[in-house]
C-alpha cells in the first residue's frame, strides 16, 4: 500500500499499514472474493487494497470529480455520483458488502440511505465519527463552542457534517428502519478498537467514532 | 508476429476490403447491401492470442485515419492525441483498427460510390443507414479479419454511439467499451441543428436532387453553411470567447459590410472551407440521418438498462463539462441503466471550456483516466504491456 504517505481523511489516525483506522476495519470484516460497492470511496483507498488483496470485485460512488478520476486512472471502476440520489439505480441485493465510510453525517437523508444501503447489499458497513464522544460533549459545555475533534475537524460554518449523530442515536435509528445490527465496533481516541466498550452507553462516551455491520432483516 | 490477415488493396484509403459477398449485410431499412467495399487503417499487431484488437469508431466528419497522416488534408490523425507509441492506445501493446462508416466518403460504399445497377453513383437511391448498420459493418470486417473479441471498442461523439450499439448487440465480443462524449438517444436539439445543415446542402442548386456527380459540380456553400453550423455546436461559449472574442479579422474597425470582420467569421468560413475539399455532401445527408435515429432505448420498450442486460462489457464513460451537443447529464442517463444492470461502470467528467471538441483535444485528464482504465484493463485481459 501505499497509503502511508496519503494524509489521513478528516484527521483521523492512521495505523501502520497505511490505512484509516476505519478502513482497516472494513477491509477486515469483508469476505475474500466478495462484490463491493463503495459509497464515497474517496481516492479508492479501500476498493485498491480490496481488489489487489483481497480477490473483490470492487465499484466505487463518489461525488468529488478529482476523487473519481483518480480512481479510474488507477484502474478502480468508479462512477461520479451522489449517495442521496444514485443509490436507487442499483439492482436489489446486487452486493455481498455496501460500504458507506465517514460519509453518513454529509448525506441529506440518512434513514433513506441506510435504507438503500441493506437493500443493495447483503451487508451494509457504516462508519462515522461519533457525537456522543466525551470530548465534544465537553467542547460544548465548558467552551460553549462547536466542537471540534480529530474526527470533526471542519468548523461550523463550513463542514458537510449536516447529520451527525451518537452511537446511541444510530442504533435507535436501526431499530426504527428494521435493521439488523449485525456488528458494532466502537474505537477509541488511539484509533484502536476498545474492547473495552461493549456496553452501548459506555462506547457512546468513549468511542470517538464506531463501525456498524447491518443487514435488512428478514422477517421485516 | 505476422498478421495472419488477408491484406487486400492498399491505396490512398487505407485498406479496402469487400464484404457481404456470401451473404449481403440487412439493413435496418430492409434492403439489402452487398457486396460492398469497407475501407480501414490498422496500427500494430495482432498477437498470437488475438485478444488485442482495439476498434475505434469515428465520429460524424472522421475516417480512418485515426493516427496516420490524411491523405486529403495532409493533416495528422483525429486522435494521434491518444494513439501512437506510449500513448493511452499505444500500437506495441495493441492492435488499433480503424474504419471508415457505412455511408461515408473515404473508401467504404456510400451515396458516392457506383451503384453495380446502374452504374452511376448511387445518390439518393443510396438506402438510408442507421448507427446499428455501421455496426454489422464493423462487425463483418472483424470477422474477416479472423477477430473473435475484440478487448476495445472506444469512439466519441458519433463513434460513441457505435460503442453503445457495439456493446448492447455484441456483449460477447467486447470486453471493453468506452463511450466518449456521446448519448443513447440524438436530441431534439441535435436533430435540429442537423437538419440545419441538411437543408443547407439541399437548398444550394448545385445538390441537383444528389445527383450531383452527373453534372461535374458539387454543393460547396450548402455543405460548407452545414460544417460552418455544425462546427458552432462543438464549441462552447467560454471557448469561443477566449479565441476570438470580438476581435476583428485583419482590420482596424468594422467595414460596415458583410466581408468577415470579425475573426470567429473568418475562422468558421475557414472550417466551412476546409471541410468541402475533404467530404461528400451526400455523406453528410447519410451520416446526420443516422445519428438522428439513434435512440438505443427505443428497441426495448424506452427502458435503456434492458439494452444492457447481464452485460460483462466493462464500461468508462467520459463526458465534458461543457459539452452541451452530449451534455454530461445525458452521459449520466448511460451510466443510470448501466448501474440499474450491475454492469461494471467507470464514469468521469472533465473540467473543460473546450466544448464537445474536448474529445479530440489534449485533455489531460482524458489521457490518465483511458491510461489508467485500459492498462488495467489489459493486465486482467492478460494482455503483456509494451
């Protein structure tokens, strides 16, 4: 890889392996020789170290013009699209794995997305910074300012963040669409996994940010 | 290694070939052509696999001289931008194969070549010809060139249209297509401006009902107020304003005349020109009309991702911003019922003031998104890079 020199997405700490932290744990959770639909694939990060590595047959969303161009330039197929609006194209269950990535919190309908994210895929993989972090709730009462922490680093008035949510928030929205939940992997301030944080309210303080596996369920 | 390819005449068109003698090419307006002459270019070699072919299609005023000098116009190839040696189709790792369109005027059978019949040229009693008939025509050069798939079918405008057709009539022998500037369907707005250009060329006296052969002459203002017309729609306003503004043609001030004081005047007559030595005004009534009924959707009740249908073409689409003859939305129409498929889609626009010209312009990013999208795509083929 050679992610190691790329400078980390919205500031979030980069592990040895060159990767987002949040990206090392999808990559991790998908099958060998999988189909993957990368919604807001950025430069196409995950989607190369998935084909390359990992024998998936990779396709990429993304809204930035730059991002797509060079995802394509790098061999990745990638369209120029918009999760809000292009994800109704696709066919029912045409994706072992869809990965929404740091991008939830910039989409104008959440619950749609989500929604669209279990039906195109078998497994839906969201990551997003978690509002709920001790630190922002401490931003906010003893500076009474917009937090702002290494995963939400843009200031108010010019961040896509237009949807963030807790960890609690998140789940409770699972249970309201019918989604199963089918992993939850909150991680710390290090950019590590706690194990630590298996109670829900517990990893809502501590996790800085949280991977979720979903599925739609079956009996809904 | 050696092209195991019968060679046939090598003139000032290229090769010539003549198909359909066994059994003529259907036309979609049910006659029935053939024998008939296809003339094209080839760069490079087959190899041994015969998985290297690369066709590219030409658009509306192209031929087949894609990267070699044109014999007319003494000019280099349309796109020697993109073919040649360590270029995106680079002639050491790929066999390109160029021809000219049913219908057009540089050595494939046109309104201006002689009707066996009568022994004149055919004129109007040409049969009218569609994107899909280019197509077969394609199709049976490719196979008399002993070809089973080809690993590339790419083309703008036009030749865009014929890598749509390509991949929705052929999905087996296409690996992948790229589409460049293009739409599924000719506008309302395209038709128009085509029949612009039509009626100019039929409105010139010396069109005489297309049998203008006969008489010695040719409809030079009507098809050079075509090119002129046309030219317009393949710039954009931004373009137009940058190389010409309203800066005057060789003068001080204005002659309050009708001469060409203003600079974008003399450059459009110069394309109108220009475009006279090289075409036939017939070819142009042909390759316009098939254009205009291109409309891929059509044959499958209007739903556009049924023309597509289990496809494994590999696609990338590319479009220009601002490109309003195949603006990006009606790209985006492609890429839609692509993915309404699962097909596997690459879509890239690029930021340009160069209108649709932009496809044949050094782009940039036009050259590293192909660069990028054919080698890989050619390392999973198993095609060895140069």
């Amino acid at each position: 890889m050679t992610g190691a020199a790329r400078s980390p997405a919205h500031g979030i700490e980069v592990q040895q392996t060159g990767f987002r932290v949040d990206l090392r744990l999808i990559a991790d959770m998908i099958a060998p020789g999988a189909r993957v639909l990368d919604v807001g694939c950025g430069d196409g990060q995950l989607l190369q170290h998935l084909t390359r590595n990992r024998d998936v047959t990779g396709r990429g969303i993304e809204l930035s013009q730059a991002g797509v161009n060079a995802c394509v330039g790098r061999g990745l197929s990638v369209v120029q699209g918009d999760a809000d609006t292009d994800l109704r194209d696709y066919p029912t269950q045409a994706f072992d794995y869809v990965v929404l990535s740091q991008t939830l919190q910039a989409t104008r309908r959440p619950r749609q997305v989500i929604t669209e994210l279990v039906r195109i895929g078998r497994h839906a993989i969201i990551s997003f910074p978690n509002f709920g972090y001790w630190r922002v709730r401490m931003s906010l009462l003893t500076q009474g300012r917009m937090p702002r922490t290494p995963s939400l680093t843009h200031k108010w008035h010019d961040t896509p963040n237009i949807h963030l949510c807790t960890i609690l928030d998140f789940t409770e929205l699972c249970r309201d669409l019918g989604v199963r939940i089918d992993r939850h992997v909150p991680i710390n301030s290090r950019g590590r996994v706690a194990p630590l944080l298996a109670s829900n309210r517990l990893a809502n303080l501590f996790g800085e940010q949280a991977v979720f596996q979903l599925s739609r369920r079956t009996d809904s | 290694m050696d092209q195991p390819i019968e060679t046939h005449e090598h003139n000032r068109e290229g090769f010539t070939v003549t198909l359909g003698k066994e059994s003529p090419l259907k036309l979609d307006c049910g006659v029935e052509l053939g024998p008939f002459t296809v003339a094209y270019q080839t760069y490079g070699t087959l190899n041994a696999e015969r998985n290297n072919t690369v066709l590219v299609c030409h658009a509306l005023s192209g031929d087949q001289f894609v990267a070699s000098t044109h014999p007319l116009t003494g000019k280099p190839g349309w796109w020697h931008i993109l073919v040649g040696p360590g270029r995106p189709l680079d002639p050491d790792r790929y066999f390109i194969v160029c021809a000219n369109v049913l219908g057009g005027c540089m050595g494939t059978v046109g309104p201006a070549s002689k009707d066996p019949n009568t022994g004149h040229p055919y004129g109007l009693s040409f049969p009218v010809i569609t994107i899909a008939d280019m197509v077969r025509a394609q199709a049976m050069l490719i196979d008399h060139l002993g070809i089973e798939k080809l690993f590339c079918v790419i083309g703008g405008s036009m030749g865009g249209m014929q890598v749509l057709q390509w991949a929705s009539m052929y999905p087996d022998r296409v690996y992948t297509a790229v589409p460049v500037g293009t739409a599924a369907r000719h506008s309302a707005q395209n038709i128009a401006f085509h029949e612009v250009g039509r009626q100019a060329i039929m409105a010139d006296p010396e069109w005489r009902g297309g049998q203008y052969y006969l008489h010695g002459t040719t409809p030079r203002a009507g098809l050079a107020v075509a090119r002129m017309a046309a030219h317009i729609t393949y710039l954009s306003e931004a373009a137009l304003r940058r190389k010409f503004g309203r800066k005057l043609q060789d003068r001080k001030e204005v002659t309050y005349g009708f001469d060409a004081d203003f600079q974008v005047e003399s450059y459009l007559r110069h394309q109108g020109i220009t475009f006279v030595e090289r075409f036939d005004p017939n070819s142009y009534l042909y390759i316009t009309r098939a254009m205009d009924y291109f409309d891929m959707a059509a044959e499958h009740g209007g739903v556009l991702a049924k023309s597509f249908k289990g496809t494994a073409v590999r696609f990338c689409l590319v479009s220009f911003s601002s490109d309003w003859l195949f603006p990006t939305n009606e790209m985006r129409e492609i890429v839609h019922a692509l993915n309404a498929v699962a097909a596997d889609v690459s879509f890239v626009e690029i930021e340009t003031d160069k209108g649709h010209d932009a496809f044949l312009l050094d782009e940039p990013e036009l050259h590293m998104t192909l660069g990028g999208f054919l080698s890989a795509a050619a390392e999973r083929a198993g095609i060895g890079s140069p």
